[in-house]
C-alpha cells in the first residue's frame, strides 16, 4: 500500500488523474445532495398548501404527528 501512495504522489500525471477522479466523485455526491434537498423541500412546501388547503393549521398537524 505504501508503494502505491508513494508512486502516485511521486508522478504528476498520476496525482492529476487522482486529483480529478476525487473532484468528479465529490460533484456526483453533492449533486445527488442537492437533489434530495430540492425533492423534500417541494414535498414539505406541498404539505403544507395541502394542510392549508383542507382548513386545517399546520402547527395542529404537527402536534398530532408528535403524539
């Protein structure tokens, strides 16, 4: 393991290539973070004009989904 390390830092092309796969995987994870965050906000953004909707309060709701 410690050659391994060792060639990679010891070579630019090797330590670009690995420098960018780490880019490319960090972009990915935190593009599919995002998504997730964009998905549950509109999901909670619909709840709530779907509990205003039926004329109940949102705080009730909530005080029922605790209990």
């Amino acid at each position: 393991m410690q050659d391994f390390v060792d060639k990679v830092l010891s070579s630019p092309l090797y330590l670009t290539i690995g420098i960018v796969l780490i880019v490319v995987l960090f972009f990915s994870i935190f593009k599919r973070i995002i998504k997730l965050i964009i998905i549950l906000v509109i999901a909670l953004i619909l709840y709530v004009v779907y509990v205003r909707y039926t004329g109940n309060s949102v705080k009730d709701r909530v005080e029922r989904m605790v209990k």
